[in-house]
C-alpha cells in the first residue's frame, strides 16, 4: 500500500506545477505593457533621422512654387449696391452671389496690370462698386477695372500705388501642349492664400461657353484641384511658365471633382494687350443679331436664325435677311461657314474667332428652302452682337 503514494503524489505536483507556471505566464502577458512602457518609452524628444536630399520631382515642384507664388494674388469685389465691407471675414474665400466675389489674379507686366476672370470682377464693375487686391507679401491695394472681355471671361486690373516690387510671371504658349502633361495652379481656394495643387493636362480643345451665346475653344481641362476662389490663377507647366488661366470647374457640388478647365495662354496673350491698349477686344463679326436658340429648336431650325442685321454691316451689304418684323417670317437662317457645319451660334463664332477680323468668310445660307453661299468679310463688332 505504502508504495503507491509516491505515484499518486506525482500527478499532483505536475499540475501544480502546470498551473504555476500558467499563472507566471499569465501574469507576464498582463505586465507587459507596464513593463514595455517602463524600459522602452521615449521620454525625452527622439533624435531626429536625416532626411537626405528631396527626389528631384519634389525639388522642382518646391522651386517653380518660389518662383511663382510671388506673381499670384487675391482679389476681392464688392458690388456697390450691396454695402458690405469688402474686407468681411463673412463668405471670404468663395465667389458668392450676393454682390461679394473673391478669385485669385496675377502680375501680368511690372507696370501693375493684373489678370483675373471677369466673373471675378463683372458685378463690381458694372455697378460701380469697389475692388481691391492683397498681394503676396501681404499688402492690401486698391484697384480699377482697365478692360473686360466676357466673350473671353477675362479682366484686367491696375493697382493703384504700392511699395512692393511686381514680379509678372513668366509666359508660355498653348500651342504645342501634350495631353499627360503636368500641371501646377496657384490660388485661393475658399480664401486659403497661395494654395498649389497638381495634377495633369487631361484633354485638350475643349469647349467652355463663356457670354452671350459664345463658346471660348481650345480649352485645357486639368485634374489639378480647382475650387471657388482659384478663377483667374494661373495653371502653369512644369518650367514655371503660364500656360492657362484657371476659370471654370464641373462639378455637381461646386467643388473639384477633377475636371477643371482653364482659357489657354494664346487666347490670353492676345486678348490681355488689346484690353490694357484699348479697354475692350475686338471682336470679328457681320453684323447681325441672332434669335434665341431655344426659339430655333422648338421650331425645328437646325442652324442661326438672323434676327436682325445691322445697318451699315458687312451682313446688310451682303444682302442677308432678318426676321420680317410686320409678318415675323423668317429670313436667313446661317446653316455653314468656311467649311465648317453650324447648328448654333458657338458654332458661327467660333468660325468667325477661326477667320480673324477683315477676313471675307463663305457663308451657307438657307432661305425659302433654298440654300445659297454668301462672301461676308468680318469686322469688329460689340459683345452682344456677331
């Protein structure tokens, strides 16, 4: 009997054993934090890890930034009728409609004349109201409209007196861009000043309708990020050069959905000169007056119905018909021009920008069922008019 104690105490140590070792086992697990926390907390601030150099893509996003950023500004409208502060912390940074306008600009020559949107400016101008511009070393200054152009949606502005020195940025051309290029644009969105965002040139040649029935071709879409208060800044290529003028984005929202769209430097460089010599552009046309579009679908009208022509036009001398005011038959109806198809009024401006002012153009004419060309030679007509 003695001799089976020993084999039955053995069991029994075994488990003890087993469960004290589970228990230290446990205990270390639920210590190890604390224990973690004690040796290995960095209670005093870490030695910092050398960088090395930035990657050269990075470098050259930094430097065209410096160049650039100093050419941009923000400007703020205030439409007269409204009489707010123009300088109101309220709706800073988004362009409102309620008289209040905010966008970005830039230094186009160091004689002060500044680029933006009309849009930017329009309700401040026609109302006499007041605009002011805060360059980038802060400073805050007055400044006066010297030219618009809607069919464009740009404006030029003159500052008035400043102390600091104007830095115009440096201009590219539009002409030979490739669809993958990157792009770069500086501005304001929602007030937040000398904001860059990147991104590419995702399709060229696209149409932007601008004022008046005008459509602006040629227009760069971008990805790069483009929100109210960017109108008017610049979208530059990758050498700092101003290849665009940012101006419009799609988006359900009203904030950037990646399709932004930009009035390319060779419309700008052109345009810009003629409103600081001029105060306006000229703008190649006949002389008349089309009906509404809408009036032209409804009644099945595929083309330009000739509303009125102007007196004196290069239109009245081709012998082109308006509608008959006393019976309200209609008379010309454009269906073509050059050799282009035209289906509405972009179309026919578009043709006219294409020919260029004092330039006989071959228009296709529709007129009692008939269709017939007609030579008009362009000449420079108001906004409203073609």
């Amino acid at each position: 009997m003695s001799d089976r104690y020993p084999a039955a105490r053995s069991p029994d140590r075994f488990l003890r054993w087993a469960a004290g070792a589970a228990l230290v086992l446990l205990a270390l697990y639920v210590a190890q934090p604390y224990v973690n926390g004690f040796l290995y907390a960095a209670q005093t601030p870490r030695a910092v890890t050398a960088r090395g150099d930035l990657a050269p893509a990075e470098t050259a996003t930094v430097d065209l930034f410096a160049r650039a950023s100093p050419s941009v500004v923000h400007v703020f409208a205030q439409a007269a009728a409204q009489g707010r502060a123009l300088m109101g912390v309220e709706g800073e940074g988004a362009e409102q409609g309620n008289g209040s306008q905010t966008g970005t600009g830039f230094i186009w020559d160091a004689a002060g004349h500044v680029v933006t949107n009309n849009h930017v400016v329009a309700a401040a101008a026609q109302s006499g109201g007041s605009i002011a511009v805060r360059l980038s070393s802060g400073e805050v200054v007055s400044a006066s409209v010297v030219g618009t152009a809607p069919s464009y949606d740009l404006a030029v502005l003159r500052l008035g007196r400043t102390g600091a020195a104007l830095r115009p940025l440096a201009i590219g051309t539009s002409a030979d861009l490739k669809v993958g290029q990157s792009t770069y644009a500086i501005g304001n969105p929602f007030g937040l000043d000398h904001t860059l965002t990147t991104g590419v040139i995702s399709a060229l040649q696209r149409r932007l309708p601008t004022g008046e029935g005008r459509e602006l071709s040629g227009v760069i879409q971008t990805d790069a990020a483009i929100n109210p208060g960017n109108s008017g800044g610049p979208l530059l290529d990758s050498a700092g050069r101003l290849i665009g003028v940012n101006t419009a984005i799609y988006s359900p929202s009203g904030t950037s959905a990646g399709i932004g769209f930009a009035i390319p430097v060779d419309v700008v460089n052109r345009v810009v000169p003629e409103l600081i010599r001029n105060g306006r552009t000229r703008n190649p046309g006949i002389g008349i007056i089309a009906g509404q579009e809408a009036t032209a679908a409804r009644l099945g009208i595929d083309g330009v119905v000739i509303l009125r022509v102007l007196r004196g036009s290069p239109a009245a001398a081709a012998g082109l018909r308006g509608v008959d005011p006393q019976t309200g038959e209609i008379g010309d109806i454009i269906v073509g021009a050059g050799d282009r198809p035209v289906h509405r009024l972009a179309d026919l401006t578009a043709a006219m920008e294409a020919a260029g002012l004092g330039t006989p153009v071959d228009l296709m004419v529709e007129r009692d069922g008939r269709t017939r060309r007609v030579r008009v030679t362009t000449t420079d007509v108001a906004e409203t008019r073609l």
